[in-house]
C-alpha cells in the first residue's frame, strides 16, 4: 500500500463509490491508478447471455488497474463496487512520476502486479481441470494466503465471498459451489460457521 500523503502529494483525489457503481468499464482507456482506502472491487466481465466472470476481488489497502497502465492498453474487463467504496484515484501521468522519483515504491507496485499473476498462474491450471474441490481449495488457500494478512487473521481465516462470486471466479456453476463446499466440509477441509465458510 503506498501512504496516502505521497499519494496526495502527487494529486491523488479521494473518491466514493456507491454499491455497484462502476469504477470504470471494459473498453475504456486507462487513465489513473485507483488504491482502496475501504470497501471492495471486483474486476469482471459479463458474457452475452450475462454471466458473470470475475477475475478477482480488490480490498482494503490492495490496488488494482495498474497493468493496463504500464501498457496503455483499454481496460479488458470491468470494475465495480461491491460496496460503498473509498478509493485513491491518481491520473497515470503523476503515477509515472511518483514511481520514477520513489523507486522503493516502484518495486512495491511491481511485487503487488507480481502477486496477481502468480495467482493467475496458480488458477489456470485448475480452472481448466474438472475436479471442482481442487478448483474451489485453489481459490481459498490463495485468498487466505494473501488476505488473511490484510485482516490480521492468524489463526482462522472467513472467507468473505457469496458462493455465487466463488462460482464466478472459478468458472462453476453455483449449485456445484455449494455441494463442493458441502463435501470438502464432510472432509473436515473447511468449516462453516454461521453460514461462512473458514479455513
């Protein structure tokens, strides 16, 4: 996370989002890095019979965007607020001079960019296998490994997804989510706690 008076600094804008508003839309170009002060972004694309897809879940303290930046390519997908959202929005051209002035926080951004892909990396493989359990167990070890320490969970990690955005970012249907969750439930590899999966 890079401190919010640098980014103020640089002329960063604090700005609200309202649930489901968008942040911006598949298509559109790239124009500013966006870091969450609060709330939650999915970054996702609908297909033509619109169903969802979603790449992943931005949170408190996580960036997001920056690859198309560094490419000035269009957005390839959307990102939306799952919530009412706090977000630092910075325009590309101060972002390149932030990082060219601070190279400590250029190599912050090019690990968090780094993370991202390996998760992809780490999903891919998985996401083409037919075996749900090791989709779905791919998916939550990932996010207990990179968000548990967000929220300062050590020991249990709650999994703060609906089942229906587990499907959606493992390309499984929701009835198949639920009876996955079920039997790796029934083999003691996560509880439910007040209808919460955790791990």
């Amino acid at each position: 996370m890079i401190n919010k008076e640098l980014l103020m600094k640089y002329g960063a804008e604090l700005v609200c989002y309202e649930k489901d508003d968008f942040v911006f839309e598949e298509g559109m170009p790239a124009e500013f890095f966006y870091q969450i002060v609060s709330g939650q972004i999915k970054l996702n694309t609908f297909e033509k019979d619109d169903k969802e897809f979603i790449y992943s879940i931005r949170t408190r303290r996580q960036s997001f965007g920056e690859p198309t930046l560094f490419l000035g390519v269009d957005y390839l997908c959307n990102a939306i607020a799952m919530e009412k959202s706090f977000l630092y929005v910075l325009p590309s051209e101060a972002f390149f001079l932030m990082l060219k002035e601070n190279h400590h926080i250029s190599l912050k951004v090019h690990k968090s960019v780094s993370h991202r892909l390996y998760f992809k990396g780490i999903m891919l493989p998985d996401i083409t296998t037919q075996d749900s359990e090791r989709r779905v167990m791919t998916l939550l070890n990932y996010l207990k490994a990179n968000w548990a320490s967000e929220v300062n969970e050590t020991k249990l990690f709650t999994v703060d997804l609906t089942r229906q955005q587990i499907g959606d970012m493992t390309g499984l249907r929701v009835e198949t989510v639920i009876r996955t969750i079920k039997k790796l439930k029934s083999d003691n590899k996560l509880r439910i706690i007040k209808g919460k999966i955790v791990l």
